[in-house]
C-alpha cells in the first residue's frame, strides 16, 4: 500500500509559500540603497535647544544608550564605505608608502555616491543657532561592534552629519501645552555623511567661530601619536543655512619630544642670568669616548615643538578672516635652536579659506 504523501507534501507547500511572502515583504520594506540617504532614523520634535533632546528627535529616545563613559545612540546610516586615516609617514613602516592626502572638494560638492547601510554609534558634538528659526546640531558617527559599542582603532575615522532644525510656531499645537519660554524644535533635513575625519574614532576637538550673520566656521583639531612624535591637524567647515562643508585644512601642532631621550632638553627654554663659573672636571679617555658618541647621535636627529591657535578677524561687512598664529621652537639636527614664530591669514574665497598672508606652514612635516 502506497504512503500517503499530500498531506506531508501540504504544509512544506504552505511553509514554502508563507516563507516567500515574508522575504516579498520584508524586501518591500527594505529602503533603496540610496534612496533614503537624507531621511533622518526619527523626524521628531525636540523641546528645547539641548544636545540630548536634539538628539532624541533625530535618532529616538528609545535609541539613547547611556553608560558611565557616554550618552551614546544607535542607528543604521547610509554612508561611504570605512576608509583608513593617513598617518604620517614617521607612523609607517620604512617599506609602506605614504598615500596623498584628499585634495580639498569644490564648494557645494555632493556626497560620495556609493553608499551602504552601516549600523553606527552616533554622538551629538556641536548645536548653532543660525537665526531665529533655524538650528542646526553637528554630531559624528562611528561603525558600532556586535555589542553597540563604537569601534576605535588608531585609523578609524569620524563621520561627520547635520540635522537641521525649524522652531515651532506657538499657534502650531503640538501635543501637551509649553512652558513659559518653552521652545519646539521640528527636524527638518538630515544628512548623515559630510566628511570622515581624525583618528580612533573621533574627530577631535571642536570648536564654533562665528564669522558673520548666519554664517560660522565650525573647527576640528585632530590629533594622533606614535612612537613619541604626536601631530595635530585642523579641519574648518563652513556652517551656514544651506549646509554644512569644508572650508579649511592645515597642520596645526607637532612636536617630537619623547622621540628621542634628548629632544626635551633640547628644547626647554633657555635660562637667562649670570653665568656660574665651571669646575674642571678630568674626563677618563672611555668616558671621552661615550660622550663624542652621544654628541654625534644627537647631531642625526632635529627635535621640534610648534603649535598653532586659530583667531578669527573680523571685517566690516564681510566675513571674517581667520589667522592662525604658529609658536615653538625647532632643534635642528647641528643643534642649533630656532624659534618658531609665524602668522598665516586666510580669506573666504566661494565657500574657501584662501591663504592671503603670511609664509609656508612652520609646523614640520612628518
């Protein structure tokens, strides 16, 4: 007598079509890769200008991760694929060649086109009020490991984004009443990517210079060391209305004062006075022998500390120029000290500082 098979064969049927309704709709609900790279995880209202709730807005309150290093948000963005930091070449293998930095972009250019979904760690960094009725909060995104942490290598940079923001009119109603001088704040564009930059993941130090009405540059110091030589370089953007691009990049510090046993002393100020009168001391031939080696290794090797404060000048009617003023002192490698002092000035030129004044970058490369 022959199994009876349909019935065994039914519900393998149903699973099988059941299964392939699930993958129709779960690819139907799938965004295009590019098509939502501007919309924002949560096109919320935030009730006030603070980092937090600007943030609760645009990436959710339920997204907030909060730890005893950070207050943190998880989300999936549409951004470029990871790209390597450039160390400097004194951070590199003798064998390994030092790539080019990026030339700077046109003003106004657009985002790289090849974007993915990349499942990030986003913390808020600066927020500017750009007239009455619009804000803007800057924040970076870092790749998140299996357990929502951000991942940090030496190499690992930042991303940058912007969500912007409108205020809410009084007679819009919106929910529960407000508080006395209390302000709503609706997101309004998103973007997720507008640079990489910096090392470990994050990009540095930051700061917000206004330049004119509704008009700022927003400042990045990034900063990597190795093997006791430690460099920092600067980043400018142009935050206006329209956006959020870059204006700006320079060397702005290095210094190598723990690369060689020598380089601090070789550059610690110099004692000013009367001078002490020496005591003859008789060297043993051995002794001798040392020194002039010690001497001559000092001679293979300059020892250098600048840095540079960015400042900027206002203009009348126009957009300030931004100085940035170099200190420091370098040891060649004779032994000669040479101190470091030098202005650089830079004009907005279509959307970039243009240098006007002022010599070379005195910050070494390396």
């Amino acid at each position: 007598m022959a199994k009876p098979e349909a019935p065994a064969r039914l519900p393998r049927l149903l699973q099988g079509i059941a299964g392939l309704a699930l993958a129709l709709m779960l690819a139907a609900c799938q965004p295009a890769d590019n098509g939502d790279a501007r919309m924002p995880p949560n096109k919320g209202v935030a009730s006030s200008l603070h980092l937090n709730a600007l943030m609760d807005a645009a990436f959710g309150s339920r997204q907030q991760v909060v730890d005893t290093q950070q207050v943190r948000w998880r989300a999936n963005l549409m951004l470029p694929p990871q790209q390597a930091a450039r160390l400097p070449s004194s951070m590199l293998p003798a064998s390994e060649p030092l790539a080019p930095l990026a030339s700077m972009p046109e003003a106004g250019g657009a985002a790289p086109a090849l974007l993915q979904r990349t499942a990030v760690v986003a913390l808020p960094r600066e927020v500017v009020r750009l007239n009455e009725t619009q804000a803007v909060l800057v924040f970076e995104s870092v790749p998140a490991d299996e357990e929502g942490r951000p991942q940090r290598e030496p190499t690992s940079k930042a991303a940058l984004g912007t969500v912007f923001y409108t205020r809410v009119a009084e007679s819009a109603g919106n929910g529960k009443p407000r508080t006395p001088g209390e302000e709503q704040w609706q997101v309004t564009s998103f973007q997720p990517y507008v640079d990489a930059i910096g090392y470990d993941g994050s990009a540095g130090d930051s700061q917000v210079y206004k330049l004119a009405p509704e008009r700022y540059l927003l400042t990045f110091e990034s900063e990597s060391c190795w093997k006791g030589t430690c460099g920092s370089w600067l980043n400018g953007y142009l935050l206006q209305p329209d956006g959020l691009a870059l204006a700006l990049q320079s060397r702005l510090a290095g210094n190598n004062r723990t690369a060689y046993p020598d380089c601090d002393a070789r550059l610690a100020p110099q004692r000013s006075g009367p001078r002490q009168p020496r005591r003859r001391v008789v060297i043993p031939a051995q002794a001798d022998v040392a020194s002039a080696a010690a001497s001559a290794a000092v001679q293979g090797h300059s020892c250098f500390d600048v840095r540079g404060e960015v400042h900027p000048i206002s203009r009348e009617a126009a957009s300030a120029d931004v100085s940035i003023r170099f200190k420091g002192l370098v040891s060649n490698a004779r032994g000669d000290r040479q101190p470091v002092q030098e202005t650089q000035l830079f004009r907005l030129n279509d959307g970039l500082y243009e240098q006007v004044d002022g010599g070379p970058n005195p910050v070494p490369e390396f």
